[in-house]
C-alpha cells in the first residue's frame, strides 16, 4: 500500500514534465513580430532586390516543416524597409529570430514594441499674433513649401482646420498620396491634408485582425488624438472656435501655412513599432521636412530603440524630428525619446485657465478647474450634501478614487462626490458617480499630481483642486456631521500669472542613457490646448459621451510637441537651407527661463522653481527662434562619432551606419559632453583626481556679417569656470568659430547644479543651459 502515493507521485511528475516539454515546444513555434535591420551595402551581386535579399535570408533559418508549409520567406515579411532604415518586419519564431543573427549583412534583430499616446490661444501666447504672425508667413514660400508629417491616430478631414482655401498647389517635391479606406476617399485630401496613410500591419500580428465596424481602418480618425495635434502644427485659422463656450477665439496651427502628411500608426489597441519605424521610413520617402511624433515607448538603449534608429535615418536625410517627452513627471528620470538627434519636448502651460469653484457648507470658497457645460447645474444658492468615501484624507482606496463598481447608490444618491485622482481616467470618475445619482464630483489631487491642475469636460457637474486645498475638502467631509457644499463655474480666464509653468506631469530627466546630453530640449504649451477634433467621439472620449464638438481642450506632451514641430516648419521655411540640428539649436539658445512676472520658470508639482531636467534650455520664443544669431550644428558624422562614445559594439554600431563612410576612425569627441549640443552637460566623476574637465563647442555665424559677441557665465558654488577665447568676432555669414569651458573643481555639491552660458552681441542672447552633476564615490 505504501507504494501506491510513490507511483501517483512518479505519474503526476511525469505528467507534468511531459506537458511542460509540449508546452515549451508550442511555444518555440509561436512566431512573432521582429524588425530586421540589414546592411544595405552587404548585398550579394546575385540578388537583383534587397527584398530578394532579406526574403533568402529569411528563408534560409526557417525549419524544413515551416519552409514547406509557407513556401518563401516573403511570406513572413509584413513590411520592408528601404528610407531611413534598410531592412524588413518579419513574422519570426524565437529559435528562428536567433539563428538569423547569425547571418552575414544582419545588423540588429528588435522585438516589436507597444508604445503608447503621450496624451487657441497658444499662437498668442508664444508672440505669432496679431501683427508678427503675418509677417512671418507674408513671403511666398511656394518655394520653400513645408510638410509637417504627423505619426499619430489619423485625422478628421472636415474640421475646418483643414481647409485649404487659398494655398497654393502641393509642391512638386511631394511623392506622398492619399490611401482609401472606409469613411476615407481620395478627395479627403487636398492642399492642406497632401497626405494620408495607414500602417497596421504590426497591430494586426500582434493583436489580430482590426475590426472594421468598430474601427476605421483608414486614414480617418475616431480617437481625436491625432486630429488635435495635426491642427496644433498646422491647422488653419478657425474663427470662434471654443469648447462648449470655453476658450472662445481663432483656433490656429503654430505654422497655418505648412502642410499636413497625417500617418495614422495608432489604434484602440496601442502603437506597433513596426508600424511606427514603416511610417518614419515612408514619410521620408515621400518628402516631409518635420516629423511630429507624440507617443513613446520603454526606455531601452539607442542600438535597441527602433525608433532612434529610423529617425537618425530621418535625420540624415534633413528631416526635422520632434517627439513628446512623455507624461511620467513628476518622477525624475522618467524622459523617453532622448536621442540628441530628437528633439525631446516637456510641457508647460499657458496664460489662461478655466476657473470652477467649491463653496463649502463652512462659508469657504476654494478654487479650481472645469470645463464642464451642460444641462444639469447646481443652483449656486443651494447647498448639496458631501461625501467622501475614503477612511482618512491622504490615502486612497478604491472607493475614494470611485472606480468601476466601488459607490453604492444608496450613499452617494442626491450628493457631491469627492473622488480622489488616480488609476482611472479622470472624466470616468465623473460618469461612475453620475451613474451612481451623485449629482456632482469634486476631484482632488494626489501626492502625485501636488497642486497642478487640469481641465476636463465632465459628464456632471465637477471641480479639480489641488492636493492641499483637496486635504481640506475631505477633512470637512470627514470631521463635518452634516457636510455640504456646490460647485460654481466661472468660464475661461485669461492673463494667468504666473506662467508659463512646468506641468508636473511633464517626464524629467536627467537622461539616464547619456548625462552628457541634457534633456528634455525644451518645453512648450501642453496644458488645456484648444485644437481640432474629431466627429466620431464626445469631449471626454467615454463611450456614453454622445455631445460632439467641433474642437476639444486637451494636455499632455502630445500636446507640447506638435507645438514646436509647427515652429520647427516655420523656421524650416526661412531657412531652407538648414540642418535638423541647425533648427533645434534655434529653438533651445533662443528660449526663455523666466515667467510673465520676471521670476524663474516654476515646478508645477513643487510651486519652486523648475531645473533644466524639468524644462531643458527653457520655454520655446519662435519669434526669437527665426533669428538666433548663432547655432550649434551638427552632422549625421558628428552624430556617429558620439555613438562611438557610447560602448556600442561594432555590431550595433552598424545599424547607424547605413552609409559606409561613418566610422569611429575619426573619432574627434574626447567625451560625449564635446557633441555640439546647444545644451551643456558636465558630469564630474567619482575619481576625484580628476580637478579639471574641458568642453569644446563651434558656433556658426548666421546673423550680420560682421558679428562681436562676447561670454557671460552664471557663478556656480562648486566649480569654477573659464572660457577661452571671452569674445567671438565673426567676419562673414555662415563663418564657424569655436571656443572651449573649462570646469575646474572649488567645492563638490551633493546635488546637481544648473546655469547658463550666454553669448551676446547687443540685439542676440545666445543662450546654452549647464548642468554639473558630481558622481558620487564609490
């Protein structure tokens, strides 16, 4: 009998294994979707395509049983690459994708990644209206006819935005087209929309096949996201546009004149970087001259960042690249998109605001936020009932975050809900207690969010407060026998100081690849931003939201850098001839750090004030921006050689190198800080032997001939600085001069500390942030 559990013991394990090997051999079949990246000039003469090519190879690590059943390895391919990256999409098991970097010409095999959505007045605001704004775009530029494409959800053809009364032809230089779908034809696009693709096919290996009565799988948009950012680039002039009444006025793009290439890569699913680095590569192919791409990824290195990767490719053909630093403030080291060639945009917000308030049973008023506009008001005269579910005022539970299912009705039925922010989106905070029969929310902010605030439009009447007006509200509540209150809404205000501020969800660095490189660039208004919308979704984008708008408030870094790829076309379109990097040196040397009232910008999440790892150079000035006196450039050469700095293997250092001219031979940058970055990082390492570290930069004269410029440094406690030569006189446009800082050791702070270096010739600021961090001892 003793040795009956023994043989049960002895089946079941080998049961077990038994599965586990089926398992795992279910498994190796399971093929997924990889980006091969090959080199180009590796081909064999024998091969008449580099589809060929990449096919052969592709063919020649697939198993026997696999070849058989799926004949050429083109099969497998669902997209290939030939712009700014050289290479295919494939649909690859693990063993197979492991094998093929064996091969000779493979450069990197990436798995595909999942990115995600970094989801007026602001022409005003940055100085391009009333009179300034015409002058800008007064010269014909039909010659110098600028394409701004946008990576996004796709766009919504009728808003007014689009309309391209008045422009002029689509310049010869565009090989872009209009692709149809459902609810999308030929004749959506015209001279404003010169171009509309769509990328999926990433999406649908990774998440089956999109269904089509619930998605378009065209260029049209029915998320709104990409809507909103293709008419804050280049939307053309709307006369009253507003949302619901708030922020009434003339909705216009950052460069009403450019034209729009919209490539939609997002669906309700995410974004596929297989389908990301396909739209890169196209709109390259097809001529833009920016990129705007407001959605990043993990953070990964720059030789497994697809992204990195095609846009260096994008750079090296001149195309300007603008990305959105992402939501993850206020957590520091939270940036993505941080490759130098990219320019990387934080969020700030602007001189208007949209007033609600909280008025207590107690007789206290207290401020804050709404976009709310509908039927149901509360009367201002009467007092509602207050409930706060939570058990104390500064921790969370679900109840108080009023998630799905966490309000019982019989408690809420008739009152004012406070619900705390976090986990859920914060309109859909507002529609569980309307279902509930709350008759109105008032949403307080976390820890995480301090006392920034947000605008939303609510599905009922509700208020945002900040975190420590929020801790009274819920004190009250919670300490008040008989608590009540109403909420009042005041409308759009405008001339709000201070600002502009650094919105506390804007991703900080410093950049954990590199130190050298500071990061963010710059920032730009992200903040309640009026812009286009689409037709398909109501305000709030909750599937029981049936109002629709014609335009819609939204914040986010996808907010933000659409902004600055508006104003990267504008000086595109004065200065033709410029680099990617000539036009981010314009933008960073010319932004300003200080607020409407004189005061260094602010930390939204702090009421401190903000570092260049919260704004980078500072806040964008386009003005200043089309006439910055001097620039740093940078070549794709340059670029490389800094690449080579990074302990990348010869291997990975291919996959920048699609041109065979770029190696590491030449490779004059002693650190990364001696890039010509318009920004000056100097990292102080923990051998404290090391006294003095020395930076090299070249600016190119493209002011007056004859330019004198002389150095102002700010004082730093722990270092002492000296630059070499103290004045610059150039002699003629376009001439490059070059000087170098010395930082020696004083005092080494335990923290890291921020200035700026300025050149100055009596009409230009050339302005470069320092950041000096001290790495500490081991």
């Amino acid at each position: 009998m003793a040795e009956n559990p023994v043989k049960w013991l002895f089946l079941i394990l080998a049961s077990c294994l038994c599965f586990a090997f089926v398992l795992s051999e279910s498994n190796s079949l399971i093929k997924k979707t990889y980006i091969v990246q090959m080199h180009k000039s590796g081909m064999p003469a024998s091969f008449s395509s580099p589809l060929e090519w990449y096919s052969s190879k592709l063919k020649s690590v697939m198993s026997d049983t696999q070849s058989e059943g799926e004949g050429d390895g083109e099969n497998r391919i669902i997209y290939s690459y030939q712009n700014a990256f050289h290479g295919v999409a494939a649909q690859l098991t693990e063993e197979e994708a492991e094998r093929l970097k064996q091969e000779d010409g493979v450069v990197a095999i990436l798995p595909e990644t999942k990115y995600e959505l970094h989801t007026t007045r602001s022409p005003m605001f940055l100085g391009l209206e009333p009179e300034e704004s015409t002058s800008i775009w007064s010269q014909k530029l039909a010659d110098h006819d600028v394409i701004v494409g946008v990576l996004d959800t796709g766009i919504w053809p009728e808003s007014a935005s689009f309309n391209d009364t008045g422009m002029t032809p689509v310049p010869p230089h565009w090989k872009g087209t209009c692709e149809t779908g459902r609810g999308f034809k030929k004749h959506h696009c015209n001279r404003k929309i010169v171009g509309a693709r769509v990328f999926y096919r990433g999406y649908e290996a990774a998440t089956g096949k999109i269904n089509e009565k619930n998605e378009y799988k065209s260029p049209r948009d029915q998320d709104g996201h990409g809507t909103h950012t293709a008419a804050t680039v280049a939307g053309s002039p709307v006369r009253g546009a507003n949302l619901l009444g708030y922020a009434y006025g003339t909705a216009r793009g950052m460069a009403p004149g450019a034209r729009i290439a919209a490539y939609k890569v997002c669906w309700t699913g995410g974004c596929f970087s297989s389908d990301i680095l396909s739209a890169v590569d196209r709109a390259v192919g097809d001529g833009v001259n920016v990129l705007s791409i407001s959605l990043g990824g993990g953070a990964s290195s720059y030789s497994h960042d697809s992204l990195a990767i095609a846009t260096f490719g994008a750079m090296e053909m001149g195309v300007f690249v603008s990305c959105s630093a992402g939501n993850g403030g206020p957590d520091p080291v939270s940036l993505t998109n941080v490759s130098p060639w990219i320019t990387t945009v934080g969020a700030s917000t602007m001189d208007r605001d949209f007033p609600g308030n909280v008025k207590l049973g107690s007789g206290r008023t207290i401020p804050g936020v709404s976009l709310y506009k509908g039927r149901r008001l509360l009367q201002a005269n009467k007092q509602y009932p207050l409930v706060y579910m939570g058990s104390n005022s500064s921790s969370p539970n679900p109840s108080s975050l009023c998630l799905e299912g966490t309000l019982d009705p019989h408690v809420v039925s008739g009152k004012i809900v406070i619900c705390d922010r976090g986990i859920s989106p914060r309109v859909q905070k507002g529609q569980v207690v309307k279902d509930a029969g709350g008759v109105g929310m008032i949403l307080t902010n976390t820890a995480a969010n301090g006392e920034e605030l947000v605008a939303d439009c609510h599905l009922l009447p509700a208020v945002a407060v900040g975190e420590m007006e929020g801790k009274a509200i819920k004190h009250y509540a919670l300490t008040n026998g008989k608590p009540t209150a109403t909420l009042a809404f005041v409308g759009t205000r405008l001339g709000v100081r201070p600002s502009p501020v650094v919105a506390a969800f804007s991703s900080r660095g410093p950049n954990f690849l590199t130190l050298e490189i500071l990061k963010p660039d710059v920032v730009a208004p992200g903040v309640n931003i009026l812009a286009a919308w689409t037709g398909e979704l109501g305000p709030s984008s909750l599937p029981t939201d049936h109002r629709r708008v014609r335009f819609n408030i939204l914040s986010g870094t996808s907010m933000s850098c659409p902004h600055v790829s508006g104003i990267a076309a504008l000086i595109k379109a004065r200065h033709p001839d410029w680099s990617a990097a000539a036009v981010k040196s314009a933008l960073m040397t010319t932004a300003y750090v200080h607020d409407n009232i004189h005061n260094p910008l602010q930390d939204s999440s702090t009421a401190a004030a903000s570092t260049p790892y919260d704004h980078g150079a500072g806040h964008i000035n386009p003005l200043k921006a089309l006439d910055p006196g001097l620039i740093y450039d940078i070549s794709a050469q340059d670029y490389f050689v800094f690449l080579c700095t990074q302990k990348l293997t010869a291997m990975q250092l291919k996959a920048f190198s699609k041109h065979s001219n770029m190696s590491c031979h030449h490779n004059t940058l002693a650190t990364p800080g001696d890039l010509n970055y318009p920004a000056i990082s100097v990292v102080f390492p923990e051998d404290t032997a090391i006294s003095t570290l020395t930076l090299h930069r070249t600016v190119t004269n493209v002011g007056p001939p004859a330019s004198h410029y002389h150095v102002v440094v700010s004082p730093f406690k722990g270092v002492t600085i000296k630059v070499e030569p103290k004045t610059l006189n150039f002699t003629r446009r376009n001439q490059k001069l070059s000087y170098k800082i010395s930082f020696t050791r004083k005092s080494p702070q335990t923290m890291p500390e921020f200035g700026g270096l300025v050149w100055k010739d009596g009409v230009h600021k050339v302005r470069s942030p320092i950041a000096i961090t001290w790495l500490p001892p081991f």
